[in-house]
C-alpha cells in the first residue's frame, strides 16, 4: 500500500457570511507525488489548504499530514512544510536577510547555506527590500524561503499566477527538482492547468465546494474525450457516457467519460481528447 503525505476525510467548512460550504471534502496525497488542487474562482482551494494548515478552525473532518493529526501535532508537522501563498507574506521593507533572520529563529531545520544557494540561483539580491522585488521575483523569495528549512511537503497556493511563462518553467522547474526525493511531496492549487498538467501525478478538481474528482491526472485526461456532434447524433449517444454538454452556435460540444467505449461504439462521431482545462470548463459552465 502507498505511503500517504496527506489524507483529508469528510472535510467541511461552511462561511456563514458568503453561504459558502467546503462540503465533505475526500482526498489524499502519496508520498512522492504532485498533487494539483484545481476549480473555478471560489470552488473552495485557497480555503483546503487553509485548513489543512490549521489556519482557521473546520466544522467538520480529520486531516492527516505525515501520520500526524493536524490540529494536536501541529507544531511537528509545521517544521516539516514549506507554504507559499499567492500573495507576498513578509513586509515589503524586509530584505531576504531580514526573512532569514526570523526564519531561522522559527525552524529547527533552517539552513542558511541552502537560503543563499536559492538566492543565488534565483538571482535575488539578499540584501534589497522586497518593496523592489518584482512579482516573479517575490514568489521566487516565497519559495527560496519555504524550502530553506529542508520540509518534506511543499503547499503552494497559485505559485505560478500573474507569472510570465519564462519565469512558470522555472519556477516548476525549481518543483521537478524537489520532487526527485522520493519522500517530498507538493500540494498545488492553480488555474493554470497547462502547468499542472506538465507536473502533477494526481488531481484533486473541486467545483462550489464539492469534489468532483480526485485521482490520477492521467486517468482523468484518458477518460476524457470531447465529441463534436448535431442534435440528432447528440440522442443517440447512451446519457451514461455523458459528463456535461455545451451547445453552440456550431453544434454541440459533450464532454464523455469513457472515450474508448464512445469511440468504440460510435466509429462515425469524431472524439477529440479534452485537456484538463476543457474538463474544467465543461464541468462550470455546461448543462448536464
Ligand atoms: N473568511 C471568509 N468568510 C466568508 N467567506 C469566505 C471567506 N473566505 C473565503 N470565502 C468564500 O468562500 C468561497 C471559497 O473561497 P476560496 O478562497 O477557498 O476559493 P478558491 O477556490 O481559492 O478561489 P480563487 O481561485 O479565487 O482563489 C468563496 O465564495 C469566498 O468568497
């Protein structure tokens, strides 16, 4: 049996000020491997992690990091994370030497050798205050910072957003590397698909709260395809094989479960594979 890094079970969060609810969420994460968190604007990513890291409190559900309950061990099980959020957390006076001074003091496993190694590589001037920093600059200081302390699970909230494709492939790159220790693994919530589709093993897909799917990224993308058709072609395809459809001036666009059986059993329909994105917004924005 796989080694789990994380395990979230019946996870439930409701906001009363917005009516929103993270609604028995199920996920887990093996040791090893990249998962990606992906959902529409306000599906309920930035809230997961928030409560996986014990940052507000839950109504309902366990979350296990490491083995570990993260709410009784969450002094041992934060010594062993790195996290970068979207947005810059450290005042924009502070310089990267200033971060590792506070840094230091806070983890057991801070390793300034490696800090400068990061800065060196992203070329970041260590002693410049961030308020000069460029964003791909920032999230490059965010992630040199959250892997200074050696940690095991890298959580990351939109690390690539706002951020030139240049600046992405090296950002990932930066992850592929982390990754090749078999005992790390990275939780990433982004919009941007095309970069979790290079990287992530595993999708966890939320749409208004609720799973839609969690599982191996390439399972979903196999699965999946995308059949062009009229509205006569559209009724004879059997309703189990349908996800969600989209209707267009064109035609009209249905999302399949199972590719091979509808390319089996309708050679004459053209089925076209559907990228993680085109899943997305079949699942948002079509009509079941
Ligand atoms: N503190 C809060 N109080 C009330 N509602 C909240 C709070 N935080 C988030 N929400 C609401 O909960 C929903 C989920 O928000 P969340 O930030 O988890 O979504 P998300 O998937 O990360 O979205 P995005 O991709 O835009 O970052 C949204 O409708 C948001 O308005």
């Amino acid at each position: 049996m796989e080694k789990l890094c994380l395990e979230v079970q019946d996870l439930t969060k409701h906001y009363d000020a917005s009516e929103f609810s993270l609604d028995h969420l199920n996920f887990k994460v093996p040791y090893g491997s990249v998962m990606g968190l992906i959902g529409e604007n306000g599906a309920g990513k930035t809230t997961t992690l928030k409560l996986i890291l014990n940052l507000m409190r839950r109504d309902a559900g366990t979350i296990k990091l490491f083995g570990l309950d993260n709410i009784r061990d969450e002094g041992a099980i934060k010594q062993q994370i790195g996290v970068v959020f979207d947005e810059n957390h450290f005042h924009e006076l502070f310089s990267p030497a200033d971060i590792a001074k506070i840094l230091r003091s806070l983890y057991q496993k801070w390793d300034d050798n490696l800090f400068q190694q990061y800065l060196r590589r992203f070329q970041l001037p260590a002693d410049k205050p961030i308020k000069t920093y460029s964003r791909g600059m920032k999230v490059k200081l965010s992630i040199a910072s959250a892997l200074a302390h050696h940690p095991k699970l890298l959580l990351l909230d939109e690390p690539t957003s706002g951020l030139d494709p240049v600046v992405r492939d090296e950002i990932l790159s930066i992850f592929f590397d982390f990754i090749q220790d078999e005992e790390h693994t990275i939780l990433m919530s982004s919009h941007i698909t095309g970069d979790l589709e290079k990287i992530a093993d595993y999708v966890t897909f939320l749409h208004q709260g609720r799973l839609v799917f969690s599982g191996v990224k390439d399972d979903l993308l196999d699965s999946h395809g995308i059949v062009k058709c009229n509205a006569s072609e559209r009724k004879r395809i059997d309703p189990k094989w349908i996800v969600k459809q989209r209707t267009g001036p064109f035609g009209c666009e249905i999302l399949v479960n199972n590719k091979a059986a509808v390319r089996h059993l309708y050679p004459e329909l053209l089925v076209d594979n559907a990228s993680l994105e085109e899943i997305m917004l079949f699942h948002v924005k079509g009509e079941k």
